[in-house]
C-alpha cells in the first residue's frame, strides 16, 4: 500500500450555476475575492499600482491578503490566469495553488489543487491539513454566496478572541 503524498491535495465543489464568469471574477477581482474568501484582498501590478476592486488580476501580479480573525497577511504571486476559467498562484511555505473551473450538468464545477506542500514534523502547523480544512470550508462560503445563501465567515472578531 503506498504511502500518503502529504505534498498535494485536490478538493472540489460544484456550484449550482451556469454562469462560469461570475465564479471566475470571484477567483480574479479584488472585490469577488472579498466577498467570499478575505476581509481585503490587494493587487498589485509590476510597476508597483494597486489594482482597482472590479480589476481583474493578471500574471505577475503580486498579492497581499488578509482573513477576518488573524492579523497576519499572506504575501505571493499570480502565476497564471487564462481570462476564462483557471488561475494559478503561490501561496503559504512556497505551495502552489491552482483552480479550474468548467460548467459540467448545469453545474459550475471547482476543482482547486495545492501541490508543493513543505513537509512538517510540527503537527500544529502542518499545511496540508491547514490549508485543506481552509478551503474547503471557504470553498463551501463560494457556494454559499454564489448560490444566494449566507456568508458563512464570522466576521465578529471581538467574540471569537475569547475562545483562544
């Protein structure tokens, strides 16, 4: 039996929408990746121009992100973007991220793969579990707020401090 490649996961999420250039622009915008997935995305271009909330990001660009709950931000790069439906981007200890999108049985179908994964002997900060159990549940809110429903963030970062 081999063992478990702890260095990559895919997880996917279908979307009950047709409409694959609204989930493309909530991959590729500042403002589609706010409503969904952080509390500020920025963009910035080679020349150094924050991009505009409705811009769309573009290969190069270099990113910025901050999440509700945590003051740290994450820093890295647009590796990829088709204009269509796939982009590609670095992201936490050097991995790589890649999302592909296609409209399969009426459904938008996302299929998110992180690869490069670094290896860690520290359980409490292993990647791969991290980063699968954080997008699996922001790609669950990408559902969510696609298809009508809540934004299942918590937002309210003066309650959550009381349970660290």
């Amino acid at each position: 039996m081999p063992a478990n490649d702890w260095s990559k996961f895919t997880i996917t999420v279908d979307i009950n929408t047709e409409d694959l250039r609204s989930v493309y622009l909530a991959w590729t915008s500042p403002v589609g990746l706010e409503s969904w997935f952080l509390r500020k995305a920025n963009f910035y271009t080679v020349p150094k121009r924050l991009r505009e909330q409705g811009e769309f990001i573009n290969k190069e660009d270099t990113y910025e992100w901050f999440w509700y709950g945590y003051e740290e931000s994450e820093k890295g790069q647009v590796l990829e973007t088709n204009a269509i439906d796939s982009l590609k981007f670095s992201f936490s200890g050097g991995s790589i991220v890649s999302v592909k999108m296609e409209i399969k049985k009426g459904l938008t179908i996302v299929e998110l793969t992180q690869e490069n994964i670094p290896e860690e002997s520290d359980p409490s900060k292993n990647l791969y579990v991290l980063c699968q159990v954080g997008w699996t549940f922001y790609l669950a809110n990408l559902k969510s707020i696609i298809e009508g429903g809540v934004d299942l963030r918590n937002k309210r970062t003066d309650v959550i401090s009381s349970f660290r």
